[in-house]
C-alpha cells in the first residue's frame, strides 16, 4: 500500500493486480464475442448475396432490408448476452436466454460452413444448399420468437398480466351490474314518473294549458315503484302496514272491558298481507 497523500491511496497489493488484469480481461472477451458476432453476420450477408444475387450497391432499399435481414440472429444474440451480463434476466428468462445463445451458436456454425463451401465454388454440398434455401431465410424469425419468448417469461410481466385480468374482470362485473339496473322494473319506473313530471309542462305550453291543468297532471305522476297496483309505493307499504297493525292493537285494547286485565293486544308476527308482500318486502 502507497500513500502519497492523506487523500490519495493507491492499492498496489496483488489482489489489485490480479483484480485490474480481471476486468480487462473480461472487456476484452465481450469485445471478442462481439466481433465473433459481427463476423458471422457478415457471412450470412455474404451468402444472402451469393444465393440470391441482390445487389446493394444502387441503394436499393428492399434488396438491403432483404440482404440485412439475416444479420437480425445476431443482434439478438448481442442483446441477450447484454441482458444476461447486467443480470436484467429473472427466473425461468435465464434458461431461455441459454436456449437463445445456443441457437445462435448453431446458427453461426452452419453460416460458417457455407459461408466457406459457397467461396470455394463449384457445387454446394446438399446440407449447405437446403440451409442456404430453408434455413437461412428464416433463423431470424426463429430466434426472434425465441426472444420475445424470453421477454414474455418476466415474473413482472406476469403479475401485471394478472393485475389487467382482474381490472378486466372487475369492469365486466360492474358493466353486468349497471346493465341489470338500467333493465330494472325500478329504473323503468324511475324513468316513467320523470316523464311525467317532465312532460306535461312541456306538452302544456304547446297546448296552451293552464297552469293548473298543467298542474294537476304532474300530480297523477305514479309512485316510483307499485308492483301489486294497489296505488301504494312498494318502498312505503312496509311503513304504512306496521302503523296499520298498530292502530288496530291499540283500538281492540281501548274497547276491550276492564275485567278482562289478563288479555293484551298482541300484534301479530309477519302477518300475511293482501298485497302479496311480507314484512313490507317484496317477495
């Protein structure tokens, strides 16, 4: 250990040493795996080139889309090993990366061979040519869905899947619910006593009605809800048919004579009610 300084220290041990020669060693092997990328690209364009006679050189755009295509495996392969390397990978992601690499690797090996077999001239060996034709025109595609299949694998990805699955199911319900409440018996009476009373104001000045017709029509509005019809609003019956019990308990017990002390006006539970209803709930 020298210091030169209260402020600077240098760490000159071998641990040092040996730390410093690590790092640049594995910069330097990113760097290699790189150019080992770049190189291979390079040899599926050659072969792109060879077999299918595009030429790039008037600036065509299709024919370099087209040619540059192929080299798409090898980008993805670059962004897969970076995610692997800055550990932005989770879970069952790693082994997919894994998967990616290798067949990658596999990739570049046959563009190798035939990159080599198309430079030598004459005729190409049969597995060169069907990979030149079935195989090359599609090893982006396939390390593409290998890719995005990774990216799907997210243990985030899923939670928020599930989050938006429960959001979707949360706003069905709600939609089902408002639904049943707008076809309702209570909404459409709701609805109809508005009319009413919204109506024959309207109604009334187009026909020159007086203000007291006008007014004795908006007081026929019906209840908001009279399902047995016998002019009482359901929500008011329950109310009206307790005080009605209790007016009769309380009568009977004023007539009833006065040596009769041990009887008491009992008031029935849940009687039955002519209006079909119980308890002044509907059934």
């Amino acid at each position: 250990m020298f210091t030169n300084d209260e402020n600077d220290t240098f760490d000159l041990s071998g641990d040092a040493t040996r730390g410093t020669i690590g790092t640049a060693a594995s910069w330097l092997g990113w760097a290699l795996l790189l150019a080992l990328a770049i190189v291979t690209a390079i040899h599926a364009v050659a072969i792109t080139r060879a077999y299918t006679g595009l030429n790039t050189a008037g600036g065509d755009v299709f024919s370099i889309i087209r040619v540059a295509g192929v080299a798409l495996v090898e980008l993805f392969a670059v962004s897969t090993a970076v995610l692997l390397a800055t550990h932005q990978l989770k879970a069952r992601q790693k082994p997919a990366a894994m998967a990616l690499e290798i067949t990658w690797a596999a990739f570049a090996a046959v563009n190798l061979i035939s990159s080599f077999a198309v430079e030598h001239g004459g005729d190409l060996p049969a597995f060169v040519a069907s990979w030149v034709r079935y195989g090359l025109p599609v090893s982006a595609l396939i390390v593409g869905i290998q890719f995005y299949v990774m990216l799907r694998l997210n243990p985030d990805a899923k939670r928020a899947d599930d989050e938006a699955e429960l959001q979707e199911r949360f706003t069905r319900i709600k939609h089902d619910a408002r639904l049943e409440v707008m076809a309702s018996p209570q909404m459409k009476a709701v609805i109809r006593q508005m009319t009413w009373q919204q109506l024959p104001p309207v109604v009334g000045r187009q026909l020159n009605l007086t203000d007291a017709q006008i007014a004795a029509l908006t007081r026929q509005a019906p209840q908001l809800l009279d399902l047995n019809g016998d002019g009482i609003a359901d929500i008011a019956e329950g109310q009206a048919r307790r005080a009605s019990l209790e007016d009769l308990a309380a009568a009977l017990a004023q007539y009833l004579p006065d040596e009769d002390e041990g009887y008491e006006a009992v008031a029935v539970a849940n009687p039955p009610l002519a209006n079909g209803h119980k308890d002044g709930r509907p059934l």
